[in-house]
C-alpha cells in the first residue's frame, strides 16, 4: 500500500486564515458581513469527512436553482439527502429557518396597517413565492385595519372541501376580526386565479357579509409576481 495515501490531510475550516472563518469573521466584522453559505456554516457548525462545515453549506445552496429560498420550505428528508447534513443538522436549519419566519411576523402582527395589496405582498412573497404546494392564509384586521395575525388556513390545491368557512371565519371570530385578507400561492409562479379561486372567494365573502366579518381582498402570490382580486375588480 502507498503510505502516502495515509498522508492526506483533511482540509477543515481551521485551516483558513483567522479572518475567513465563519465564526470569527461574524465577531469582527458582524453578521451582514457572512455569506449565505457562511450562515448556514455557522448554524450547522462541522463539516464531514473531507467536506468542511462551508462545503456541506455550498450543497445546501446547491440543491435547487431557487438557492437560499429553497430552503425556507424544504423537508427534513430533502436535507438529509446530503451526505454529511443528518437530523441533527437538518434540524437546527429548519429551527433557524423558523425562528426568522416568527420573528418577521411577530413584527408584523398588530402594527402594521393594510392599506395597499403590496403591504401584503411585502410580508409575504418571500416566504410563499417557492412553496411546491398551495398554502391558504388569511390575515386578520383590527377595526384599523391593522394586522392583528396571520393565519396558516390549509395546505394543498385550493378547492372547497378544505378552505371551508368554517374554518375561516372560526379563527377570526376568536380574534375578534373586523375584516380578513385571503391570500394563497400558486406553485406555477403564475397567479393568474382560476375559476375555482373567484368561486371560493365569493363564497367567503358571502359567509363574512352574513357574520359582519369582510373579506377585503384576495391576493394570491405568483413567483415574484401577485394579483389582487380588489385591484382587479374581481371582487
């Protein structure tokens, strides 16, 4: 046997320059300062077998051409596809990856006032805008029209059977809602509302008239792209 194939050193990220590692460069220079891959590096801390900490950060980047925004909705089982990335690191991404969503709404809730579909579109297209399926929300206004919360309704094609209202008008009730928002995605990256979309937000505008809950809009989230049925005069 080649005893120098016994000689091959592992390369970590101790070997980089004092400055470029992840953890250090955060310190001095602050968190703006990282990259998406040294983020990511630092949340998930080692690397595995010859793959620094950095390198395991790169696949993770490297998995869907969306880059950083596929890994706001990917699956546990998705991220463990990566040699070297096990429950653990999965989950202390999708830990991460949470805690900034409850954060950001957190922000939001009960301060900022909706007077515009883009008020909407701004809380929300980054994280709906790469979602593989249909998730349902509404948001719930105070008498100000101020977000009171944000609701998660239902996930998978948009049909009656599961945006039923129900469901809908059951939480706004328990908020004390003075009107709502629907908002829903389309995986296509086309929000352009089919027939099924106008017939359930007629439906629900109809049980809101009935309650004295209004629905103000429906906005559904394309790929960088939105339709409000308000500014449409749909609705």
């Amino acid at each position: 046997m080649d005893e120098n194939l016994n000689l091959v050193k592992s390369y970590t990220i101790k070997d980089l320059p004092l400055s470029e590692r992840p953890r250090e460069k955060l310190e001095k220079y602050g968190v703006k300062s990282l990259s998406n891959a040294e983020l990511i590096a630092v949340i998930i801390r080692t690397g595995y077998g010859e793959d620094t900490a950095l390198d395991l950060a790169n696949k993770l980047l490297s998995m869907d051409k969306s880059g950083i925004s596929f890994l706001s909705h990917a699956e546990i089982e998705e991220l463990t596809s990566i040699r070297g990335i096990g429950l653990c690191k999965a989950a202390q991404i999708q830990a991460a990856i949470e805690l900034g969503k409850r954060i950001s709404a957190n922000l939001g809730e009960g301060r900022i006032k909706v007077d515009s579909p883009l008020v909407v579109v701004d809380l929300l297209m980054e994280e709906m805008r790469y979602l593989k399926k249909e998730h349902f929300k509404t948001i719930i206004l105070d008498t100000k029209n101020q977000i009171i919360s944000i609701e998660n309704i239902s996930i998978g094609n948009l049909n009656a059977s599961i945006v039923h209202p129900r469901e809908v008008f059951n939480i706004a009730i328990r908020k004390s809602a003075n009107a709502i928002i629907l908002v829903h995605n389309h995986p296509s990256g086309d929000p352009t509302p089919s027939t099924e979309d106008i017939n359930i937000t007629h439906r629900l505008i109809d049980a809101g008239n009935i309650i004295g809950i209004k629905v103000l809009d429906h906005i559904i989230i394309g790929d960088n792209k939105y339709i409000s049925f308000k500014q449409r005069n749909i609705i």
